[in-house]
C-alpha cells in the first residue's frame, strides 16, 4: 500500500529580532491533524536566543541543518551538535536546559515537539544526543538513508522513545527513487531540506523549503505503507518523520503541554517554587 500526500505547503519565515529568524513548519494548535507531532519551527539564531528555559510534557527534536549547538540542563547534561547532528530531550515531569549556538555561530535548526501520552507525562527527564556518524545507514541504488529512529529494513537505531517514531534522513540521487516504509497506523510528514521531486501515490511536486502531509493513517493496522519520493534534476535531501498517534486530549501554554488546563497551572506553580 502506498500513501498519499495530503497537502503540500512553503514555511514563510519572519525575522522575530535582530538575531533570530523563524517559520512554522507545523504550526501549533493541528493537533488531532499532525498527532503524535505538535509543532516544528524552523530557526536561525545567535547565542543570547534560547537561554535557559524549562518544559514539561512533551519531547523537543532538534536537528542542526548548519552551525554549532551547545547544550545545557539542570540535570547536568550537556554537549555540542554540528550540522547533521540531532538532539533528543525528553522533558517529561519538568527540565530546565538553554540551546545556544557556540560563540560566533549561527545555528540553522528544525525543532519538532513530540507529545507523551498521559502515562509518560511525568517521566524522567533524560538527553539524547544523536551523532550523524553513528546513525545506522542503508545506501541502495542512488539512495542514502540515515536511521535516527526506529528502523529500517532491518537497521535499527539505538534511539529510545515513549511514543514509537521513525525519524529517516533520505539522500536521493539525481532521477533515483526511494520508496520507505512506515508502519499503517502512523501519521507523518516529509520536510525538503534540498532539491526538488515527486512524493506520494499521486506524484505530488515539492521543492527545498516545503513541508509534505501524508494522509493519515486511519484505523489501518498489521501492515506497512510506502512513501514513495524520486528526485527530479538535481540531488534530493528529505526528511521523513512518522510516529503513532497519541489520541488523548491536549492543554498547552508556553513551554509545557499536558492534558488538562489544571495540569498546566502545576507545572507553572511547579517551575515558579523550584520543583524542576
């Protein structure tokens, strides 16, 4: 079986300050459309942009497209990513970190919010840094892939979740095809970080800069579907991002997002009496 792509958009960016510029890939608020994921924002950014900060509830990807980040959290972790790298953190009950690029970098970065379910809302806080060096690669026929989570014809990564993702990195040949698969029951979305192509079923045009919708996923389960993507006159660079539905009721304010709006007044009260 093969998936559609559902809708097909351009991220328009906007300067937010002299030093930091972004654009929604997934714009906060779809959340039964882009269920388990509740937003992704496109950033270029300076040191002074994302000091420290806390969370609760939900996980953040980042992944460095350019420059140097640096890490820091209350929890003593901390580290630097260069451009491939990616950056797992689960908040869960409450962290407080900063994500600055390194002195005299600018970084160019996609963060996407994951949700946790209710049962995993106040889980350990926890790091994981993703180095693109040992990330699993599957190269066949003018295709690259890069396993950042989940698996792939048998590849899998060392990345643990809450909520089962398959997070690839695709490096498409000029005219060469890949067609991934992703389990039925999850619903996803592709980011074009280069080139331009043909995804889906109905071969749907995109380019650098957009964002892909797959049709979701339904009620289907026990079965994989493909995402079908041939690159078009030039090399092609995509991430594909999949994941299963949470499907439980979502109250976000700020940095945290839980279940209910009594929740979300903890956290604060929480964060503001030092409890994270």
């Amino acid at each position: 079986m093969e998936r559609k792509i559902n809708k097909v958009w351009s991220v328009t960016h906007r300067q937010q300050g002299e030093n930091h510029k972004q654009g929604w890939v997934l714009e906060p608020g779809n959340w039964a459309e882009f269920d388990p994921f509740l937003l992704m924002a496109e950033d270029w950014f300076k040191k002074g942009t994302f000091g420290f900060h806390p969370h609760r509830g939900m996980e953040t990807v980042t992944y460095v497209i350019d420059g140097e980040l640096e890490h820091k959290d209350n929890k003593g972790g901390q580290g630097v990513l260069k451009g491939g790298d990616v950056q797992w953190m689960t908040a869960g009950s409450g962290i407080i970190h900063a994500e600055e690029p390194v002195e005299g970098s600018t970084v160019h970065s996609l963060q996407l919010w994951v949700n946790l379910p209710s049962s995993e809302k106040m889980t350990e806080p926890r790091y994981q840094d993703l180095y693109q060096k040992d990330m699993p690669v599957i190269e066949e026929d003018g295709v690259k892939i890069r396993v950042f989570s989940g698996t792939y014809k048998g590849q899998k990564a060392s990345t643990k979740n809450h909520v089962p993702i398959t997070m690839l990195e695709l490096e498409i040949d000029e005219y060469a095809k890949a067609a991934p698969e992703i389990p039925a029951s999850y619903n996803g979305f592709l980011f074009i970080l280069e080139g331009k192509g043909t995804f889906g079923k109905d071969k749907t045009t995109g380019g650098k800069g957009d964002v892909l919708l797959l049709e979701q996923a339904g009620e289907r389960t026990g079965e994989s579907t493909a995402v079908s993507m041939e690159s078009k006159g030039e090399k092609l660079k995509v991430l594909l991002y999949a994941g299963e539905p949470v499907k439980e009721p979502i109250a976000a304010q700020g940095p945290f997002v839980m279940n209910t709006h009594e929740e979300i007044k903890q956290a604060f009260d929480d964060y503001r009496n030092g409890k994270f």
